[in-house]
C-alpha cells in the first residue's frame, strides 16, 4: 500500500474501534436504556438470560473495538481481524434487518446496523485493495 493509503485505514479502523468501544461501552453501562432504544419498550430485560445476553453482546461489541484498534497499529499483520469483523457486521446486520421487518427490533437498532453494514463494506474495500501483499492466509 502507499503511505496515503495506510494513513486512511490507519484512522478508518481507528474510529471503527470507537464506533465498536462506543457502542459496546454504552450497552454494558447504560443497560436498560440501550436495550430499550434496541428493542422497544416493554422489552423483558429485568431477568438474567436477558442481561446476560445483551451484555455479553456489547462486551463482544467491545472486544472487536480492541481489534480494530490492533488493526490500525499494524494494517498488514491483523488481516484476520478484519475478515472476522466484516463477517460478524454482515451477519448481524442480516439478522437485525429480518428482525426489524417482523417488527422485533426498533428502527434506530437497524440503523445502528446499517451503520455495521457500511463499515463491512470499508472492510471489504480494505481487504481488496490489500489482497496482493496479505500472504497465501488471509
């Protein structure tokens, strides 16, 4: 890559480790208001399994933040982060999309993912433009 080029996804997967830390950082603390805005009011979000999930959904949230930012500290050596990533935002974005059309999540979670789904594109572009020195395992 040029230098214009790693200095770009330098701070592209920069800010993606912010939007990830953000995300995740906010549905770990601020609990019942994020499972709310995701799920609507009335969500039973007062019992363990649902806790537990939601909040082990944002610590991965999270987790991937920390990825990203490994990700920008050294773009050639962390490929497998990104490949993980950029399937995890398309999955998720392909589930919360069904779930948003039968009407089990708000439109503000789709939103969020689509935002997820943006950033899987930035990831693909990444990973193209980068497959000539990525090695036979990437």
């Amino acid at each position: 890559m040029n230098r214009l080029s790693d200095l770009f996804y330098s701070r592209m997967y920069t800010l993606g480790a912010l939007w990830n830390l953000g995300i995740g950082f906010i549905g770990i603390v601020f609990y019942d208001f994020s499972i709310t805005l995701f799920f609507g009011p009335g969500t039973v979000a007062d019992n363990l399994v649902s806790a537990l999930f939601f909040r082990l959904f944002c610590t991965a949230v999270a987790v991937f933040g920390v990825g990203y930012y490994m990700v920008s500290r050294d773009l050639t050596s962390n490929r497998g982060i990104v490949w993980l990533g950029m399937a995890s935002k398309i999955l998720l974005f392909v589930i919360f999309t069904a779930l948003f059309i039968a009407g089990e999540v708000t439109f503000l979670a789709f939103l969020a993912l689509c935002g997820d789904m943006a950033w899987a594109l930035l990831f693909i572009l990444f990973l193209w433009q980068t497959r000539e020195g990525a090695g036979a395992v990437s």
